[in-house]
C-alpha cells in the first residue's frame, strides 16, 4: 500500500535547532494519544483527528529535514 501525502509545504526559515525537533516529539505524542483514543472504540468520528495529528507531525518533521537541506525523501 502506497500512502501519498502530497506536496507539504514547510514554515518560512526553519531552524534545525533543539525547539524543531521538540516540536516533532510533541507532535508524536499528539498521534499517540489521537491513535490511542480512536483504537479503544474505533470509531470514525475519531479518525479526522488522528489524521490531523499525523499532518502535524509530517509537517514538524518536513520542516526539520528542509532546514537542514533535504527537499526530497524518495530513496
């Protein structure tokens, strides 16, 4: 199965600096705890939420790879 996210655009100027990649843990226990919540009734009104948190992360994490350079993760 192939997931396509699409194009993400990232922040103006990002920082690979400790406050990024605290953002992107913090993100990650937003899905968690949006993961957690939709796994314990499996309900569907759950799930935008997950997904919001998941952009969130993949945008926190783009972010990060664009201020060190990186502009395309394909291997």
């Amino acid at each position: 199965m192939t997931v396509n996210i699409g194009e993400v655009m990232t922040f103006p100027h990002p920082k690979a600096d400790k406050e990024q990649v605290m953002k992107i843990a913090e993100e990650e226990h937003e899905v968690f705890s949006a993961w957690e919540d939709w796994q314990s009734t499996l309900d569907e009104e759950l799930l935008p939420h997950l997904v919001d948190e998941a952009a969130d992360l993949i945008t926190a994490t783009v972010n990060l790879l664009a201020a060190i350079g990186v502009d395309d993760i394909r291997p």
